[in-house]
C-alpha cells in the first residue's frame, strides 16, 4: 500500500463506526472491509494517489472474501440439509449442561445462522455434538423385522425334529 497518513481527527465518518462493533469479535467481515477501502479512499494523500495495482489488489481481496463468505453459508446449509432424518445429539440451548437427542425433523435458516429442529426445538447447527446414520428405533425394527416369528421358529424346530 502506498505511505497514508493519518491525522488525529475527532471527526470520524460514520461508515468506520461499525468498525468498533465488529472488532470486539477479532473478525472483519465484508462490510468492515469495504468501510476500509473506502475511508482509505477518501483520505489518501493527493499528491500521492493509491496505485492502480493496489487498488485492483483489494478489490480481488475483497471479492474472494465475500465468495469464500458466500460458500461458508452454502456448505453449512447443505452440511444441515444431510442431517435431516438422522438422529442427533446436541447441546441444549437453554441448558448447556444437558444435551437433547432425537431425529433432525427440518432445518430453518436465519440469516447466516442455520438451526435444526429436533423434538420441537431449534437448535443451532454448531451445537450438534454426534451424528447416527438413522434413529435407533429404526434400527431396532429393522432387526426385529429379520427375526423369525414365534411359528416360524416353531415350524423350522419341528423340520429339524423330523430329519428334514
């Protein structure tokens, strides 16, 4: 970047004041990036004007992070979209210290924040702990079904009895 300077001046644009907000959490997103770019912008030295290259450099920045943002949110939509159906177990929202478990009914999207429903209760995605294929219920029917009834063991002991 080129040499900027910097003066202590209480008047600060309103476009840097989410600046501070953000900056509490140690991530700059897209807009505190933009706000960036355009306060340094605005304040550049005349007499020495950014370069082309660097402004096209932080342009290319600023896509690329705004794609690599778009396709966080993609993948954790479709990441929440496979569990569907699959059995669960997640941290309470309300009461860290217990866990809810039970099949993922739908999934709910709020802004950037995806949630499952289970049980009747939204739980954020990033609270998921453990993942089963299929519900032990399920499971359980589905060997229970392979399991010969009471007259078809009776029939295959009388079978064996006789010699068959």
């Amino acid at each position: 970047m080129a040499d900027m300077m910097v003066s202590s001046s209480t008047n600060v644009p309103s476009s840097t004041q989410g600046l501070a907000t953000s900056s509490t959490k140690n991530v700059l997103g897209k807009q505190e990036f933009l706000n960036l770019l355009v306060t340094q912008l605005r304040y550049q030295d005349p007499l020495k004007p950014m370069e082309d290259k660097e402004f096209v450099a932080q342009l290319a920045q600023f896509s690329a992070l705004e794609q690599m943002q778009n396709l966080n949110e993609s993948f954790e939509l479709l990441k929440a979209q496979n569990m569907i159906g699959r059995y669960i177990v997640a941290t309470n929202p309300q009461d860290s210290s217990k866990q809810i478990e039970g099949r993922v009914e739908s999934v709910k999207v709020d802004g950037s924040k995806v949630y499952l429903k289970v049980n009747n209760t939204e739980i954020s995605s990033e609270n998921v702990k453990e993942i089963y294929y299929a519900y032990s219920e399920e499971v359980l029917s589905d060997i229970l079904s392979k399991v010969p009834s009471k007259e078809e063991l009776l029939e295959i002991l009388s079978s064996l009895q006789k010699g068959e």
